[in-house]
C-alpha cells in the first residue's frame, strides 16, 4: 500500500538537504555518536541536531541515549518506503492511441 502523501512528502523534504545527506552517508557505515557526527561534518551541534531531528521525524534514522550521547542509526523500513514511494510515481508505459475527429476530450 502506497504512503499517504504528506508521509512521502516529510520523506523527501528530509532528503533534500546536502548536511542530511552527507549524514545518511556516514551513518551507512554503521551506528554513530552525535559527536562523531558533528566533527566529521565540522557543523555546530545545534545545527546538527536541527538536522537530525528533519531525519528522524521523517523515519529515516533513530537514535539511542547511552549518558548523556546519542547514538543514530539508519532506519532501513525508511529506505523500502521511500524505494516503494518512488516506484509508485514511476511513469508506466503508455500506448498510443489514435482519436477520432472530433472525439477529443478537448474538443
């Protein structure tokens, strides 16, 4: 079943940014500390944490408290929802079909 539209929407906006994409990257490889995030990425915590809040509120990543760390890791349902949303857009094969004279629907 397809996602409601401001679920796919919420999906997206949260990949529509450099920083949360280069976030995504590292977190690929495996769980990572906010603070290995924030020096890899040589942003400002706050910044960071803005960030990932978008991805997280989107589904794409979760996150785990050890102290007074978090930890974030990819949500791999995220990436299945956003394969199945992008093939729900996908443009099917047409077939041409010829219209009568006059049997247009702009006629």
């Amino acid at each position: 079943m397809p996602a409601a539209p401001a679920e796919t929407a919420a999906l997206f906006h949260a990949l529509s940014d450099p920083i949360r994409i280069e976030v995504l990257g590292l977190l690929a490889g495996g769980e990572r500390c906010v603070c290995d995030l924030t020096a890899a990425l040589d942003v400002a915590q706050s910044r960071l944490s803005w960030h990932l809040k978008t991805l997280k509120d989107a589904g794409l990543v979760s996150d785990r408290r050890v102290g007074r760390w978090s930890y974030y890791t990819l949500e791999r349902g995220a990436f299945e929802r956003a394969e199945s949303a992008l093939a729900a857009l996908k443009p099917r094969p047409r077939r041409l079909t010829v219209q009568s004279q006059g049997g247009g629907c702009c006629d």
